[in-house]
C-alpha cells in the first residue's frame, strides 16, 4: 500500500512542477499541456485504484481474507483457546435502512456547513481557504479516526493501520483524481 501511496503523491506532484515551470516561462501553450498532464495523471491514478480494488477484493482476496481470519490475540493463541469471532448485531436489511438515514442526515449537516461558513469568516477572521482545506477534511474524516482510535484501544493494529491507510488511498486515487477531472 505504501507504494501506491507513493506514487499517487508522485503524480500529484507531477503536474504542480510543471506548472511551476511553466509558469515562468508564459507560453500560450503552457496551460493546455497542464491541464493535459493533469487530466492524464488523474486517469492514470483512477485506473490505479479500480486495480487496487481488483486486487484487494478479487485476485487476492484470500490473501486478505486470512488476515482478517486470524483473530484473536497472540496470548490466546498460546494458551490454544479458542478466538471469539465478532457477530453482526444488523441484518442487512437494518444496515441499509441506517445507512440511509444517516446519509440523508449527514447530507443536511453538510448543507448546515457550507451555509455558516460565511458567517464563521467574518466572525473569526479565519480564511475560507484554512477552512476548507484544513478544519473542513478533519471534521468530515472525524468518523474513521474515532474508528482507529477505538479499534487500536482494542489491540487490533492492523485494523486501525488499515482504515487510515484505506482512508488515505482512498483520497489520493480516488477523490483528488476525480474532482481534477471534472
């Protein structure tokens, strides 16, 4: 994963050198051939995470599988007990249900948001681009860093690792790509 990383970062780069270099030499031609890289790089890294996506739940599933199989700690291995498996308390049913109303409530919130942020510029004087950019993304990812949090405080590392990781993949092949396209 963390070479995936890295090259999403690479290729994000990519393409702000370029402007960099461009930038100063005033071509006509200069903004056309970033917004060309750009676009490139950005199907590029789509096309990375569908791969991925392959990868992690198709051809290799089992190699993920097992891992998250495993369970249980090292101490209950030892002593040769068995590991508790941890059961579903929604059925799909009541899953989908939860996940729908949550998206419709977290949509309102979201409109509640973009709303007030007008008026927090001018009663805080913080920037919309600190705002944005900053307080904004940590708020909306406040969910999956409670999640590792808790997940970590119940001895499961990989776990945690693997949402913040996900999380950040996620955004960098995923997101950023999408939102250069369009």
């Amino acid at each position: 994963m963390s070479s995936l990383m890295a090259v999403a970062s690479a290729s994000l780069i990519i393409p702000a050198a370029l402007y960099s270099v461009l930038d100063r030499s005033k071509g006509a031609n200069s903004e056309d051939n970033i917004l060309i890289l750009s676009h490139g790089t950005a199907i590029i890294l789509l096309i990375l995470y569908v791969m991925y996506l392959y990868f992690q739940l198709g051809s290799h599933s089992h190699l993920f599988k097992a891992a998250s199989e495993q369970g249980g700690t090292d101490e209950e291995a030892a002593e040769g007990g068995d590991t508790l498996e941890d059961e579903p308390e929604l059925s799909p049913t009541a899953a989908g249900v939860v996940l729908l109303v949550v998206t419709v409530a977290v949509a309102a919130c979201a409109e509640y948001l973009v709303g007030s942020i007008d008026d927090i510029v001018e009663t805080s004087h913080i920037s919309k681009t600190f705002i944005g950019l900053i307080l904004i993304p940590i708020v909306g990812n406040a969910a999956e860093h409670v999640t590792a949090v808790i997940v970590s405080m119940k001895d499961k590392m990989d776990l945690a690792l693997n949402v913040a990781i996900g999380s950040s993949l996620q955004i960098a092949l995923l997101v950023t790509p999408f939102l250069v396209i369009l």
